[in-house]
C-alpha cells in the first residue's frame, strides 16, 4: 500500500511539473521591464520644496506619481492633489535619477536676492529610504544648476492648478 501511495505521488508530481509553460525571452523580457518600472518608481525620492517669504507661502511634495500643493504657512495638510501624466512622471524620474543626493547640501545657489527681499527663499529636500538630503537654500525661480531642470518641472506642474 505504501509502494502504490509513493508511485502515485511520484506520477502526480512528475505530470505536474512537465505541465508547466516554458516562459519565453519575450514573456521574460515584458516582465523584467514592468518589474524594473515598479521598482524605478519606488526608488524615486520623495520630494519636498518649500518658498517662503513675508507674504509668500508655497510648499509642494512630490511622491509616488502625485505633487502635493499648499499655499498656506504653517498648514497641517496638503489643499491640493494633482496626479502626474505618465510623460510628466517619466521626465521627472530621469531628472531626480540625475541628481546626486549627497552632494545636495553643497550645491550653490545662482543669486541672492532672498537677502533683500527681491524673492523668497526655497528649499529641496530629498527624502529616500528614510535619510533627508536638504539643499541648501536658494531663491525661488533661481535654483541652482544641477536641479534647475527639476525644480522647474515641479513648479510647472503645480502652475497648472491654481
């Protein structure tokens, strides 16, 4: 009896295992490109930019395929939820890809007009795995180079909905 059980299961195990599809290059190249889109979007630091000055609040966060808009100091919660276009998204997947996080705090800024009062100051802050990378600070509308492209697309973005 225990000689018909083991040469059953043998069978069924067997049968099972050549009843499997063979995944093709294709069927693996599909899937490695998805998983490496997932994975693209979840190693995108969120994103937090902050301008403020006497009579100017503006804060946005970005994160997950969403831009967080608020336009009030001290807010407890975000006003406004924009979902990003797959061509805006992508774009800023390239740019913030291209960014060195720690050398962030040591970018410089292109002016100083926030020392007059002739613009607000901003921040970016990257915040990935859970380490916050600040820059330095700088005047809203005149980031520094390196993420001149980057700020600017956000800003754009959070131009749309007023």
């Amino acid at each position: 009896m225990k000689v018909i059980t083991i040469i059953a299961s043998l069978i069924l195990t067997f049968m099972s295992c050549s009843g499997k599809k063979k995944t093709t290059e294709s069927d693996q190249g599909s899937f490695l490109s998805k998983q490496n889109e997932v994975i693209m979007q979840n190693n995108i630091p969120v994103i937090k930019y902050e301008a403020n000055s006497r009579g100017f609040a503006f804060a946005i966060k970005v994160e997950n395929q969403i831009l967080y808009v608020s336009r009030v100091r001290d807010f407890k919660d975000y006003e406004q939820k924009i979902n990003i276009s797959e061509t805006d998204w992508k774009e800023i997947v390239s740019l913030t890809k291209e960014i060195e996080l720690d050398k962030v705090k040591d970018l410089k800024w292109p002016t100083e007009k926030r020392y007059y009062d002739g613009a607000a100051h901003a921040n970016i802050t990257f915040i990935s795995e859970g380490v916050e990378y600040p820059a330095n600070g700088f005047d809203h509308g005149f980031p520094p180079i390196e993420i001149e492209k980057l700020v600017n697309k956000i800003l754009e973005i959070a131009d749309k909905v007023k």
